[in-house]
C-alpha cells in the first residue's frame, strides 16, 4: 500500500481507497481513526437481529464507510451539474462517516432500550468530542457545527448535500439496504445502484432531483425497502427480542441499584441517563451491554434473570400478529393472555405484552423526492401509482406471549378476526 493511501475492501462496494493528497479524504481517513468511530466496530447494525438471522453480524462501522462510498459517488454526479458542490467535499464526507457515530448498543433497538436519540448524540460528538471537533475543525472552521446541525435536522445548505445524507433517497438508506439484505441471506436488496447515481440531477432551487428515466430503478428500491421492513426490520422475532429487552431495562431500572448489580458505565445508563457525559456515553457497546445481560441472568433477581435467560440462551417467546385486530381488541387479547400466563404459574408482566409500530415505503412529506427533466418539477407521488400506493402507512402489531399459550390465543385471533369480516360484510349490505 502506498504511503498516505487506505483501502477498504467491502463485500458489497469492493475497494474503497482514501488518498490523502486529497483533503477531504484525508479528513475522512482521521475521523475514521478515532476512538468514537471505532467504536462502531462494537456497534451491530441490526442489534439483536442475529438471533433470527444468523448471518447478520456486520457492525455500523462498515455500513458507515460504505455510506461515505455512495456519498462520494454521487457527490461525483452532483458536481457534473454543478461543479462548485466540489468545495461541500469535507461537508458531505464527514456527515456520511459520523451520521451513526451516536448510535447506542444494538443500534435502533438501543434507542429504544435506553430512550435515547442517535441523531441528537451524533450531532453532540461532532460538536464536542475533542478528537472529532479537532479534525473538522483543522479541514475548516465552522465544520464541526455545520456536520452537527446536518445530523441533527437533516437539512444544510446547499440542500442538495443534506439530502444526500438525509432523505428519501439517501446515501444512508441506499447502503444499509444492501448491506442488510446481503447479511440477512434475503433476496430482496438488488438495487440498480448504477442507474439511481445516474439519475440524481439538481432541480431549479438547487435543491436534489432525479430525472425521469430513472423511476423505475427508484421504484424497485421502494419496492425492496417495503420488502425489507416487512421481512428484516419487522419479523416477529425482532419484535420479541425489542420488546424482552426494553422489559429487562425497564425492570433493571424500576429494582435499582442496591438490587441489580451494574458497573460505573451501566449504572449511569440505566439510573442517570439525563446525565451522561461522552466518555461514559461512549463506554457502552454491545460488548458492555451483553455482559451485563449474562451477569444478570447469572446472578440477578429472578424477575430480570429470566428475560436475560430468554436472550442469551435465545430461549425465545412467541409472537401473534394481531395487526387485523382494533386497539381494544388487542388490549382485550393482552388481558387474556396474561390471565392465561399467571393460571400456567408464569409471571405475566415478563412474558405477556404487545408490540406495535408503523411503517410505510414512502413519506412525501419526509425529505421527499421530486422528478425534473429540465421543464417541469413534479413529486414522486404525482408521476408513479406505485409510490403512492407505498407512502400508505401501515400499523404492525405483535401479541407476545409464552409458547405453551399459543394454541388458545391463535384461536382467538381467527375467531375475532372472523367475527370483524362477518360484521364488515353485515355492514356492506346493509349500506347497499
């Protein structure tokens, strides 16, 4: 290797080589060198997703450096059009390398564990790590800041470069949905990369565009990432990992101290999270977390020790979907399944309890995409039935219970499920 160059050998993007003669790339191969980047090493990007996935072990480090690849190659694109967005170099390379540098262990399933925002930790490190607020602001003044805010709010000027790093289309999703396919073993994520890189252009306002002719490759990594939520994201089984381990957190939190044993890091995490300083922050990983999981199925109280216990040794609840089912209804289910749970002798809290959340393909009103062809600007949803079909939002809902209580509740599900359609189709009549 020459002196002053790197290579990254990627499974999905191949080499990607830094140079240090460039300066923003020289910038990149620093910041990559710190200890807060590294960290993602220790960072998996699917969290508790390999229990279901065996294969799904990659870390937010490599998906990182693969979002600076796309950054650059479509940064490439952009300055064909407009050849001045060359000076935004430093800008985008920084804010694709460190859009999860913020990420807790776990990733989005840490978020929700610790009731924290990666966005608002990302921009937090870029502003006041030393070894990060150093190197941006050494490339340029006022880096650190604007990296932070592009983070934090997703938007920078020219908007062209926020939008690389935050929209429907960004360089962050084309990456992990790639990466999470190949390391899933799904089919879904073969995206005509080429051609959407192709298609990027620049609208009037200057903000980012996509021309026409490429819709369709934009629609099939619509499609793939509908696809995604539904079979990756969404499973079943991520559902009942998240939700044992918020359990564990919540019980670990409300026993306290002088009954649940943590070290210095943890104890801050779980009793003074309003409190946290970057070091301690930065303390925690997957490694960290997931010895405090075995110590406390170990040696816990037996009310933590169990969940612990169903994650370590992958000794799994089970999962109704209840999506078809109205809010009383599943709450009515929940009630059922813990008065069940406690007549089988199991505590019902820490093995009954519901799972919810929406999703869709598309967000027209979230960093939203527009087709121009250099005469008219439309919205994505103008042009294509099929987007707006995905931008339908869609409620997924999860009834956990323990195995032995499968058969009842799957046969209360078909029963009130049926008796829903029987008194939609009542309804019908009635109304013609």
């Amino acid at each position: 290797m020459a002196l002053g160059r790197r290579t990254y050998h990627d499974p999905l993007h191949g080499a990607i080589r830094l140079d240090r003669q460039d300066p923003a790339e020289a910038m990149a191969m620093d910041l990559i060198d710190t200890a807060p980047f590294q960290r993602l090493r220790r960072i998996r990007q699917l969290g508790p997703a390999f229990l279901t996935f065996h294969g799904a072990e990659s870390s937010r480090f490599t998906h990182s450096l693969g979002v600076l690849h796309l950054a650059r190659l479509a940064l490439n694109q952009l300055e064909t059009l407009q050849s001045d967005l060359a000076s935004q170099r430093p800008l985008l390379y920084a804010a694709a390398l460190l859009h999860d540098v913020g990420h807790a262990p776990l990733s989005h399933s840490g978020e929700d564990m610790y009731g924290l925002r990666h966005e608002a930790w990302s921009a937090r490190l870029a502003r006041e790590h030393p070894d990060l607020r150093s190197r941006l602001e050494a490339t340029r003044p006022g880096l650190a800041e604007a990296v932070a805010t592009l983070l934090e709010t997703g938007q920078t000027q020219p908007a062209a470069i926020g939008a690389l790093v935050s929209s429907q289309l960004d360089c962050d999703r084309l990456d992990y949905l790639l990466r999470d396919s190949y390391s899933t073993g799904t089919c879904f994520g073969h995206l005509d990369l080429q051609r959407i890189l192709a298609s990027l252009t620049l609208a009037p306002d200057g903000s980012l565009a996509l021309h026409p002719k490429g819709l369709p490759a934009v629609e099939h990594y619509l499609v793939v990432r509908q696809l995604m939520y539904r079979s990756v994201y969404n499973h079943r089984l991520n559902g009942v990992c998240n939700w044992l381990l918020n359990h564990t957190i919540q019980v670990a939190r409300r026993l306290g101290p002088q009954r649940v044993w943590a070290d210095r890091t943890m104890a801050r995490w779980l009793w003074d999270p309003q409190n946290l300083d970057l070091d301690t922050y930065l303390a925690n990983d997957d490694i960290v977390t997931g010895y405090h999981l075995e110590r406390w199925r170990q040696e816990g109280p037996a009310e933590l020790a169990e969940p612990c216990a169903r994650l370590v040794d992958r000794r799994l609840l089970r999962a109704i979907d209840v999506s078809e089912l109205s809010s009383p209804e599943r709450l009515e289910l929940l009630a059922e399944a813990r008065t069940l749970a406690a007549a089988a002798g199991l505590a019902p809290d820490g093995c009954c309890g519901l799972q919810q959340r929406h999703s869709r393909g598309y967000h027209p009103y979230k960093g939203g995409l527009r087709l121009w062809d250099g005469q008219r600007l439309l919205a994505l949803e103008q042009r294509s039935e099929l987007v707006r079909v995905l931008s339908q939002s869609e409620e997924i809902a999860w009834l956990i219970h323990p195995p032995n209580l499968s058969p009842p509740l799957a046969y209360l599900v078909r029963e009130w499920v049926a008796r829903g359609e029987g008194a939609q189709r009542i309804h019908h009549a009635s109304t013609n």
